[in-house]
C-alpha cells in the first residue's frame, strides 16, 4: 500500500514536470517574438532585415516585432537593417532566438555631436512649414503630366508603359475626410494625350501575358498571389501624395503625432537646407494619422517645404481601409516614396511623384489573408517568385494656375475624375507614333532620365511595337469618340498642339 | 384548470401550425425515382495539358458543340480560348469591344443552346448571344436583365422595395454567384437567383431566413428579346432548408433537359426535377454514406462570412450536375474531403468513383471520351484536364 502510494506520488511529479516542461516550450515556441527599438526605445514597424547574400528577409510587423517562430534557416544566417533610415550590427538567427529586442541606430547618430537641434525647435519649424504648405500650395491648376511605369523581374526589365497628358489639381485641402474617394482634390483630374505600352515580356514566358487584370477573391489563400494580380496605370504613388498632404507632418494638425531628428543641415545657393526625420507615434496610429512609419521632410531655412520622402510607411487612408485597428500585419512590399514640391511667385505646386516597390515574402510570413500589407497590387502572379519590382515616375511641368470657376468646371468635366482604378492601357483612341519615336529615341518632353539600355535579346519598346502590330492594340480605346477631350483642352490652355 | 388546459390547447395548435407552415416541403408528394445498382466503381483517367498562360487560371469549361474543340470562356479577360481536344491551344473567339464579333466584358458565365448559338452572362450581367462560329452578335441587352425587366422601376419603387421586401418582386434578386450556370434553350434564359435583400436573406435568422428559404425563387426565366412581358421567378430550396439554417451549403447546381430543370442542392441527396413553370415533378438519387449532412448553423451574415470557407472544407456536400443522353452526372465533396462522381442511368445510380479533389466533368468529345478539369499548375501556368470513356458508351 506503501509502495503505491509512492508510486502514485512520483506519478503525479512526473506528470507535473512533464507539464512544465510542455508549458515552457510551448511558450518558447510561442514567445519567439522580437522587438526592433531604437536607442530611445520606440518601436520600428516595417523595418526590414536582409540576409547577407540578399536571399532572405525578415519584416517587423505594424507593431515592430518581428515573429520567428516557424523561420527554418540555419542559425547562423546573419541579418542586418535594409533601410535608408536605420542601421544595426548584423544578428544571426540564433542570436535573435535569444534576444527579446533588437536595437537598431538612427543614420544619423554620428551627426549627433554637430547638428543639435531640440525635437521642440524642430517641431516648431515643421509647424511654421505645414503652415506655409497650407496657405501657398495653389488651389486650383492644370499641368502636362508625364508618367512612366517600369516592371522589372529580377533585373530583367519586363514592360514600361509611359503615358503624356493633361492632370488638374483641383480645390487642394488637407482635410480628413471618412472615404479617401469623397475627396473633392482626390489624386487629380486627368486626361491622356497620349499613351504608348510594350509588350510583356517575362523570361521564358510568352509575350502575351494574359488578361490585365485578375483579382479572384474566392481563390484560397495559398493561391491569392499565384492567380491574383493588377497590371495597369497604377496610381498608388498619386494616392500616397494625398495622404502625406493630409496625415504627415505637411498637416499642421498632425505635426504632433510624430517624432523627429535632424538628419543634416547643408547649403544650397546661400541657403541653409534642413532634412529632418520623423516617424509616427505609435499610439497615434490608426486612431489619429493614417501613416504608419519613417520619412523624412527637406525644407529651408524660411519653411518651404522642397520634398518628402517615405520608407515602407503603411497608408492606411487609402488602402486596407476596413482595418480599425493596429493590425500585426507584416510588409511584403519594401518601397521608397518621394515627392517634390516647387515654390515660385504663383505659389507651391508639385514637380514630381517618384514610387520603387520590390516583393519580397518575408521569412515569417504565413501569406494568410489579414496579416500582411503591401503598398500596391502585384503587377504579374507570383510576384515573390518572378521577383518583381516596379518604378513609377511622375513629373508635372507647364504649371497653369486656374483662375475661374467656368473655367475649373470645364476641367473637371472635360477631364474626368481620375485616371485609376479600371483605367486600361488603351487610354486614348489614336496614337501618335512619330511622338512616341521622338520620347523613345530622345527622352524628350517627358522629363525622363535615359531609357535603360536593353538586354541584347529583348527588342527596344519601339522594335516591338513595330512588330507586333502594337498600332492594333493602341489604337483600341473602347470609345469610338475621335475627339480627346484632353487634346482638345491642351490645345486652348497652352495655344499649341501636344506633339510641338 | 379548464382555463390553463384550454390556453395549453390553443397554443400547441397555433405552435403546430406556424411549424407546419414553416417547414410546408414544396416538393412534397412527388415520386422518387431509381434505384442503385452500382456497375462502376472505378475510372481509367488520361491526363492532358493545357497553356493557362494567356489565362486569368479563373473560368468555365464547355465543350464546343462538335464536340471536337474544349473552350475556356475567361472570366477575366474577354475571350474564348479553344483547344484541340489533345489540350492544343487553337485560336481565341470574341475579342473586346462594340464590334459584331466582340464584347465588352469578360463572359461570367455562358452556354451553347440547342443550335450551337453562344450565349453569355457578362460580369456587368448583361446578355450576348452569338452565332454558332462566334463571327457575329445577335443579341445584346446591355442593362442588367434586373433592370431591363422593368425600366419604370425608379427610385420610389426601390425605396419601397427596401422597406418592404418581396420574393415575388423581380428586382429583389440578382445573379446568384455561387451557382454561377446559365442556360439558353429554345429561346429561353434561365438565370440562377438569389436575393440578398438587408431585411430579407438566407444569413440573418432576423432577416426572415425562414422566409427566405421557404418562399425565395431559385430560376428566372424569359426570352431575352421580350424580358418584360416573359419574365417569370419559378422554383423553391426544398425542405432540409428550412429545418436549419445552413446558408453556407445553400448553393445548387441544375441543368436542362427539353421541358424540365434539373436540379441539385448541397444539403440535399435528392436530385429533383420540375417542368419550366417551376412545378415539381419527380425526383431521384441517392445519399452517399460519407456525406453526413450534420452542417452547423449560422445565424449571422458574420457567421457566414467567417465560418463558411471553412465549413466547406470541412463537411461534405452534393456539388455540380452534367448530363449526356440518359446519363446524368454528380460530383459530391465527402466528409473526409474526397471527391466522387455519381453516375445515373434512367434515375439509377449505376456508377460510385473516387476522383479528384477538383474534378469538374464539363462535356463529350466527339471520340467519345469525358472531358473533366481537374487542377491548375501555377507554376508551369497549365491546365490539366482529365479524359475517359465509359464502357457503355
């Protein structure tokens, strides 16, 4: 009776340690989060880590903590910070097993000891900017829009698609509103002059690349990304641009919902040129500001603003908009955004919209619905796979402040809404190819950077078109209407024809 | 105590009554047909491979009329893609436009009536119909048929419509997505519907999900040139619908034969047949032991939308018809999420298989072989169907 009694007791310890032993490894397991802070201990969401070699990354999430319970990589893969904006040592997975936090440096922190300049003063500089922002931006004009989108696999260019035409921002606010597509300034009112498209061509594939667009939200998760995709004039970069305008720091609103460093003070032409950082308050998102990460805002000395950069920041204004709260999503699009403003005597307009993203799965991401983000549709499936990345340039020129409201309205009517969602390559009904000879061969009037040089095997976007019979495929608008509209405009706004 | 039992009384009666009416079997009193006598167990499939590469992977399969071309209608790019029937791709029917031979929307859903005409539900729900060669549009209805149907149907009738719902009212409906056929025979469409009207709808039992189950319309069915005075709502969810609320398992599948429809539910081994005024005739079939049918419930549209992929997953359900001459064809997804094909014969159950998880039976080729889909290959961007022959045939 003894004995069993005993026996029943060691029993119950064994039990108990078994117990324990399961607890703490599940927690283990569970736990295998790690914070990413900077020296001041703020939290970094988005920030992401390449491995040595660049085959690998990891992502910290909205919240900044990275998740590495189930990465299978060796131990010894090392990770450094992939950002323009933060630096760390590298930390092999297995020191990020152990760790509960990764500190990672400002850029910055060797200027510390030269540049100092309290978050207050700079805090009451970016007020004085936003304010400025707010009373000289003009609130109604009309430019000559010249827009370039390039795909790339890998390194391999893939397709460029360049349109040049008529864009009205009209009624400029800075005002929150509910639904992103009530705002009256919206991302602009738009009409092509004039539209060229290459052909699509991806490594061993075909040239036809099947169907512009596909977004089959029945598909299982596992094949969200193999069968869904958006190929068309993207225009994530001329949204972005609304919410910086209203959310980020150009907003004195909002100017506290940020913190700051100064980065850099040079000189430009005697005059003292200031790039600051700041990256949203982590309690103040999503609740207050719809931007959720770093940028950093370049202005003089005298408050004008002159551009504002982001890194991987998550607008949650336009996109994801159902989600209410902080969601722990991880980010499959690392991307740079820019866009730059000019100050002359009419007042403050936009020069220019820069967007590169790249796709890149995560090492700890599950690509279950809900707990990613990315900036912009995939341009082709399996984006991960067929390493996509795309550039978007746009550059605005022959600024028309409008003066009247007769004259607004006709922009607005003749123009449309917006050129987004929807819109197909084919966006004007007949081509002017000897204009497209002279952008293709000259770079002109686009204000573009010279065309990349192409693989010998892969013919010049003009070859192709000459080829392909490209005059079909262009020409095709859906709407036998022969009178653009925009052409039409130009014509009375700038007394000359699109092509002179 | 005469008061208390005579208050018991009248209450159980009028308990019975609002029962019986709520669970009133539609199809109650027709005869069951057929019985199983199970000669085909097993399938010999070849295997063939298609370029998805110009495709959304997203679509329908037909078999062309002849019989000698497999067509995939995009539902994401116009266009008809045919192959030969040894999976080679042939040519690219209807391209985008306004043109005789063109649409401007991707086809949702389509079919070949009984003179080879195309005919097919665009994603806007508008109506095209073709020629038997695809070279010319004979018909074009751009308005949704829910708005052709009745063009002085403004916004009083709408508010009024919101306020109070109707199952007899055309406008409350729309395609239903989750059936997803149409049919065109003998100048006649046959659109699957469903209403989802906020106050009257299968997801919310505060909705009138009972209503809804029990006096909803499945078909609408007019003549596209004359939709407004040919229009007619017929057919009912039978009765397994109205005992629980399984809106996730409320999908069916039917087809035409001459004067009747065909019709199976997923909650429902009955196969049932009604003429074209919506009147049940008979009905047949048999319930597989692996599907057991013990579906939970959801009250909520939530619920719905939260719990049905994977409730799907996870219960089996009878699923997609085809027909050939005497032969009627059913896919069921089992419990332990295999796929079989049920094979009837003059309302007999003569064939039991095992197939593919995606196994999707779409037509007859002219060398006598079945042509079914069976997956995709992302990776390679094919399509792999799956072919074989019955020994009877």
């Amino acid at each position: 009776m003894r004995g069993g009694k005993v026996a029943r007791q060691t029993d119950k310890r064994s039990l108990f340690l078994l117990f324990l032993l399961l607890a703490f490894n599940s927690c283990y397991c569970i736990a295998q989060k790690v914070k990413v802070i900077t020296q001041d201990g703020d939290t970094v969401p988005y920030l992401y880590f390449v491995s040595s070699g660049g085959k690998y990354y990891l992502s910290s999430d909205s919240y900044g903590f990275i998740d590495i319970s189930n990465v299978s990589l060796p131990d010894t893969t090392a990770f450094m910070v992939y950002s323009d904006f933060y630096s760390s040592e590298p930390a092999s997975l297995l020191s990020l097993r152990s760790l509960n936090a990764i500190i990672v440096r400002y850029k910055t922190e060797h200027l510390r000891d030269i540049y100092i300049m309290p978050e207050d003063s700079l805090m009451k500089l970016l007020g004085d900017a936003s304010r400025l922002f707010s009373k000289r931006y003009l609130k109604d004009y009309v430019a000559t829009l010249g827009y370039r989108r390039k795909i790339y696999s890998g390194e391999q260019l893939v397709q460029q698609y360049l349109v040049y035409g008529l864009w009205g921002s009209l009624d400029f606010n800075q005002n929150h509103i509910r639904h992103y597509w009530d705002d009256r300034n919206l991302m602009g009112v738009f009409g092509a002059l004039d539209s060229f498209v290459s052909e699509f061509h991806l490594s061993g594939k075909k040239s036809s690349a099947g169907p512009n667009k596909v977004v089959n939200q029945s598909v299982s998760d596992a094949d969200f990304f193999n069968v869904n995709y958006v190929n068309e004039f993207s225009l994530r970069a001329l949204d972005i641009k609304r919410t910086v305008e209203i959310y980020s720091p150009l907003n004195e609103k909002y100017v506290k919902d940020y913190s700051y460093r100064l980065e850099s003070i040079s000189n430009e032409n005697g005059v003292q040129i200031y790039t600051i950082v700041f990256k949203t308050k982590s309690n103040k998102f999503p609740g207050h500001t719809k931007l959720l990460g770093t940028g950093k805002i370049v202005l003089t000395e005298d408050c004008k603003v002159l551009q504002v950069e982001l890194e991987n920041a998550e607008d949650r204004y336009t996109s994801f908009i159902r989600n209410k709260e902080a969601k722990a999503g991880v980010l499959l699009t690392p991307y740079k955004w820019s866009v730059r403003y000019v100050h002359n005597e009419q007042g403050i307009f936009t020069a220019s919209v820069k967007m590169a993203v790249t796709w890149n799965t995560p090492q700890e991401s599950t690509l279950k619905r809900g707990d990613y983000y990315y900036i912009e549709w995939n341009p082709y499936r399996r984006p991960f796979e067929n390493r996509l990345k795309t550039e978007t340039d746009i550059v605005f020129s022959e600024i028309v402040p409008i003066v009247n409201i007769k004259q607004k309205e006709k922009i607005r009517g003749f123009l449309g809404s917006s050129f987004g969602a929807g819109a197909t390559y084919y966006a004007v009904e007949t081509v002017n190819h000897d204009f497209w000879v002279n952008v293709l061969k000259n770079n002109l009037r686009l204000g573009l950077i010279k065309l990349d040089p192409c693989p010998p095997d892969f013919e010049s976007l003009y070859q192709q078109a000459v080829r392909s019979n490209e005059i079909n495929r262009l020409e095709y608008s859906g709407n036998k209407n022969k009178n653009n509209p925009a052409r039409i405009l130009y014509k009375e706004i700038y007394n000359k024809e699109y092509y002179e | 105590m005469r008061k208390t039992t005579i208050l018991f009384i009248i209450l159980t009666l009028q308990m019975l009554v609002v029962c019986c009416n709520s669970s009133k079997d539609f199809y109650s009193g027709i005869e069951h047909l057929g019985k199983t006598k199970v000669e085909i167990e097993t399938l010999t499939m070849d295997s063939i491979i298609l370029d998805a590469s110009m495709t959304s992977f997203s679509g329908q399969w037909l078999m062309s009329p002849s019989g000698s071309r497999i067509y995939f209608a995009d539902s994401y790019a116009v266009g008809i893609n045919s192959y030969r029937l040894n999976g080679v791709y042939d040519t690219t029917y209807i391209t985008q436009g306004r043109g005789p031979n063109e649409m401007l929307l991707p086809s949702w859903s389509s079919s070949f009536d009984q003179n080879d005409c195309f005919v097919s539900l665009d994603n806007n729900s508008s109506v095209n119909i073709f020629s038997a060669d695809f070279s010319t549009k004979t018909f074009y209805e751009p308005s949704p048929w829910f708005t052709a149907v009745d063009t002085s149907f403004l916004q009083a009738e709408w508010r009024n419509l919101y306020r109070n719902p109707d199952p007899k009212v055309p406008q409350m409906y729309e395609f239903n997505n989750y059936v997803g056929q149409i049919y065109y025979k003998y100048g006649k469409l046959y659109i699957p519907i469903l209403t989802e009207h906020v106050a009257y709808n299968p997801y919310e039992v505060y909705s009138k999900s009972k209503e809804f189950w029990r006096d909803s319309y499945l078909f609408a069915i007019y003549e596209p040139e004359n939709i407004s005075e040919t229009l007619k709502l017929v057919g009912h969810y039978p009765s397994v619908y109205s005992k629980k609320n399984i809106p996730v398992f409320g999908r069916y599948s039917f087809l035409i034969k001459g004067n009747e429809i065909m019709v199976s539910f997923n909650a429902d081994p009955k196969i049932y047949v009604m003429n074209i005024a919506g009147e049940p005739l008979y009905s047949f079939g048999v319930a597989d032991g692996l599907i057991s049918g013990a579906y939970p419930e959801t009250v909520t549209f939530e619920e719905f939308e939260e719990h049905g992929a994977a409730y799907r997953n996870k219960y089996g359900y009878y699923d997609k018809l085809f027909s050939d001459g005497e032969l009627v064809f059913r896919t069921c997804r089992l419990d332990n999420g295999q796929r079989k094909l049920q094979i009837y014969k003059d309302y007999d159950l003569i064939g039991d298989i095992l197939v593919d998880s995606d196994f999707e039976l779409f037509g007859r080729g002219c060398d006598g072989f079945y042509y079914a889909y069976k997956r995709s290959d992302y990776i390679n961007e094919h399509f792999v169907l799956v072919k074989f022959k019955l020994f009877e045939k």
